[in-house]
C-alpha cells in the first residue's frame, strides 16, 4: 500500500509528479532562504540543491511521460478504480 501516491488503496493519494512537483518547491524555497548567504557551507549547499532541482525536473519529466502513456493506451485512470497496469 502507498502512503503519499494514489492507488486503489489511497485513492485520495498524489500523481508521482504532483509529489515531485510539491518538492520540487519547497527545495525552491529553501534555495531562496540561502542564496544571499556567503559561506562555503552554504554555497554548497545551494549548488547540491540546484542539482537536486534538475534531477527533480528530471523525473517530473518522466512520470508526465508515464502518464501520457498509459492515458494513451488504457484512458484516464478512475478514482479508487482498479489500477490500468500490474496487480
């Protein structure tokens, strides 16, 4: 059972790339917090969580491309409906 993504079980859950996308934005907001910061520590903190921001837009990328795809072949997926692929 997924605790955060939708599923039969949780159907309340998230699409993976809304969860990436959630965050995507609060690594954002964290970025914004220490840009002004000059320290070492904090600049590599910022350089490894704009990286971090790619690897994210990366996957949200991704799972759009998922999503197309079994929307493509099998429709939109139903609310608490039985999953379009696997068990």
């Amino acid at each position: 059972m997924t605790k955060y993504l939708v599923s039969e079980e949780n159907p309340d859950g998230l699409r993976l790339e809304a969860m990436l996308r959630v965050l995507r934005g609060e690594v954002l907001t964290r970025c914004t917090l220490i840009t002004d910061d000059t320290r070492a520590e904090a600049q590599q903190v910022l350089a490894n969580n704009i990286k971090v921001l790619e690897l994210l837009s990366e996957a949200i990328q991704l799972a759009e491309s998922s999503t197309h795809t079994l929307d493509k072949a099998f429709g939109p997926s139903h609310k608490g409906g039985l999953p379009r692929i696997g068990t």
